[in-house]
C-alpha cells in the first residue's frame, strides 16, 4: 500500500495491519503537529486548561513564585 500523503513511500504492513495509512516520515510529521492540553483541577473551583507547558510549571499551589 502506498502512503496516502506524499503517495511515493510503501506502508510497512505491519502499519498497515494496525490501521495506519501513512509512512513513517509523513505519520512523524502528523504527529509533530499535534498539540496537547492539560486540565488541571483546583481545589474549590473549575478544570483549567493548560496549553502553554511555561504555564503548566506555574501551577504550583504549594511553590513561591517571583512577581514582576
């Protein structure tokens, strides 16, 4: 089976058997762009979603923080 992205490369049909339709090289690239979020409960109020990993690392109840 050929990759349906760059339709040049051959599906390894061990890719092919798990349901992937794309080469290495172009599943790696798909993968690159996908970005992922975080929810973080608080204590007392909703879910934040986290996009940012800096803003993740500033969650931190428990930690001092600098303020600028």
């Amino acid at each position: 089976m050929k990759c349906i992205k760059c339709k040049k490369a051959v599906v390894v049909p061990k890719r092919e058997a798990l349901g992937y339709e794309t080469c290495l090289k172009c599943g790696d690239a798909q993968a690159k762009m996908v970005r992922w979020t975080v929810a973080i409960p608080y204590g007392k109020g909703a879910y934040q979603m986290i996009y940012d990993p800096e803003e993740l690392k500033m969650t931190n109840q428990k930690e001092v923080r600098n303020e600028y």
